[in-house]
C-alpha cells in the first residue's frame, strides 16, 4: 500500500553580518526532526564570511541552497527566498537566532490538526547565552483569522506579528510580499497573511529561541528605524476599523504598548526633537482614543505610559534593568 509523503517545507534564512550566530542558526535547522526540507541561505551582501560558511554547510547538506544577492535588506532577501522555494509550506527563521530541533514537525503537526493555514507557537526570550523565558501559560487550539490577530497582540511579546514563529502555506504569498526598503516589516505583512488565511493553529510549545538586544539588531538600535513601525501601525489600525473592529480592543492595546516603546528608544537614541515630538503626539493621540472609547488601561500599563511621557529616562533605565536580570 503506497503512503503519502510528508510535504515539503521550505526554510527561508535572510543572512546579513551574523557570522558569530550563523552555525548555531543553521545546525539548529539541518538537525530538525521533520527532515523534508529545502532550506535557503539567502546571502544578502553580507560583507564578512556568513556566504563561506553556507556554502561550507551546503556542501555538507544537500537540502541547503545559497542564494547570493546584492544588499537590499530583509525584506527583499525574504522575498528572494519566497520566490526561489518549492515547498509546499514555508517558515522564516532568521539567522541570529536558532530553533528547538521539533520546531518544524511541531508546527506542521498543529497545521495538520487542525486543518490551517497558519501554524503559530511561542518563543523563548534569549536575553543573554543563560538568560531565557517563555510565555508562563499556553493555549492550544484552531483559530479563526480574527480571534488568532486578538490572541497574538495580547500576547505580543512571546507571539507577536514576527515572521519567524510561523509556517505558512504557500499559497498566501501568491499576492502578499514583504515591503522592501522598510524595517520591521513583519509588522506590515503578518496581519495580512493572517487575513488571507481562513484557519489558524495556535501551539503553546515554545520552540523557537529569539536573541534579544544584540549589537546591531534593528530591535536594539536605530530609533529613526522604528519610525517605519508607526506607519505599519496606523495601516493596521485603518485595516482593522474596516474589515474587523471586533479585535480592535486588543490592537489598541498591542499598538499603544508598541508606541510606549517607540516613544522610548527614540529618546534614548537621542535623535532630533522634532522626530521625538512627533512620536511623543502619536502616544499621546492613542491614549485619548482608547481612553474615549472606554477601554480601560490597568494600573501597570498607566504607570508605563505617565512614566514615558514625563520621565522617559526612568522608564528607559527601569526596562533595561528588567531586561538585564529577568529571567
């Protein structure tokens, strides 16, 4: 009797000046347990040896496919890797951070349980090579599209709008890319996957290790960078109040905590005051909205907000200590 074969799932990893993180990156994803997998180094320009080393590893493993392209930033070696894969589903996993070695089979195994598009699951914070921590209490379950964006902006910091927690079908991206020459543009364009889709599986096994606040991480520097993280916010929000306002409770919540930090980084990075100013308008703008339409904010997230508003400082002091030693 003959038996079907798994799919095949194509692993994207957009590789640019990473050389210290790209072996534990990529023996991370050649160890999976699920092994039908095409798995493509997108070498975006990156000026140090990140090309050699994925060569040297694709002659080692013949699942592997380098791509060498000129410097055009994530997004566009995250569409590169979107146009050259052939598997029937497809995840990200970016190169300065590494997966458990189930990361694959457990989210194939939730699309197939539950019949989706979309398979989500939790990260491990990596906050320093001893530090980590994880979502304290998981759910598992299928989603509609709606209920799915309302879990992962409530749980943003160990779900969130990231590319790389997921697998996708292939056929949402027949007509959805990454906006290139833009940074944070998983925040652009996971909420439109998760529209396009019709089911989505939430896992509650963290599988995936994300590497915080390293040196030249968009995350960890570069305020003016951020500033393309409001426009994604503002489109959204305009998405939402048209086509599901029903989730537009938790996304004031995910898109005020996002402008908090914003508002933050920007004033550390001690970029001009007119820029500071103009994100400082935009939290302030977010506060009265939901605050008029009757959400109301705990006591933990008005403390955070009259913190960043009138001592910026502080709240920067106070969330770099949490982060140095929370575990």
């Amino acid at each position: 009797m003959k038996t079907h074969s798994p799919d095949k799932i194509s692993v994207i990893i957009p590789i640019y000046k990473v050389e210290p993180y790209l072996r534990q990156c990529l023996d991370s994803v050649i160890g999976q347990t699920y092994q039908n997998l095409e798995i493509i180094c997108v070498d975006d320009g990156s000026p140090d040896r990140c090309g050699e080393i994925c060569e040297e590893y694709a002659q080692k493993d013949t699942r592997i496919r380098v791509i060498h392209r000129e410097n055009g930033g994530l997004s566009a070696a995250r569409n590169t890797g979107i146009e050259a894969s052939t598997g029937q589903y497809i995840c990200f996993v970016d190169s300065d951070d590494f997966v458990t070695e189930t990361f694959v089979e457990y989210l194939y195994g939730l699309i197939k349980k539950y019949d989706a598009e979309i398979a989500v699951c939790p990260l491990f914070r990596l906050v320093s090579e001893q530090k980590e921590n994880s979502m304290p209490d998981g759910f598992e379950g299928g989603m509609s599209p709606e209920e799915a964006l309302s879990y992962i902006f409530l749980h943003a910091k160990y779900v969130g709008v990231f590319a790389w927690n997921k697998i996708y079908h292939r056929n949402l991206f027949s007509s959805i890319r990454y906006p290139e020459g833009k940074y944070y543009e998983d925040s652009g364009t996971t909420y439109r996957l998760f529209l396009a889709s019709n089911w989505i599986a939430i896992g509650k096994e963290p599988k995936y290790y994300y590497r915080i606040a390293r040196a030249g991480q968009i995350t960890s520097s570069g305020g003016e960078k951020k500033l393309d993280k409001i426009e994604f916010l503002y489109q959204m929000k305009e998405c939402f109040l048209s086509q599901c306002p029903q989730i537009m409770e938790a996304y004031e919540q995910f898109m005020l905590m996002s402008l908090i930090d914003i508002y933050a980084s920007v004033i550390d990075d001690k970029i001009s005051r007119e820029t500071c100013e103009l994100v400082k308008l935009d939290l302030l703008s977010e506060k009265s909205f939901i605050q008029k339409n009757g959400w109301k904010l705990s006591i933990y997230r008005r403390i955070q907000v009259y913190l960043v508003l009138h001592f910026p400082f502080i709240y920067n002091f106070l969330r770099k200590a949490k982060r140095k030693w929370s575990v």
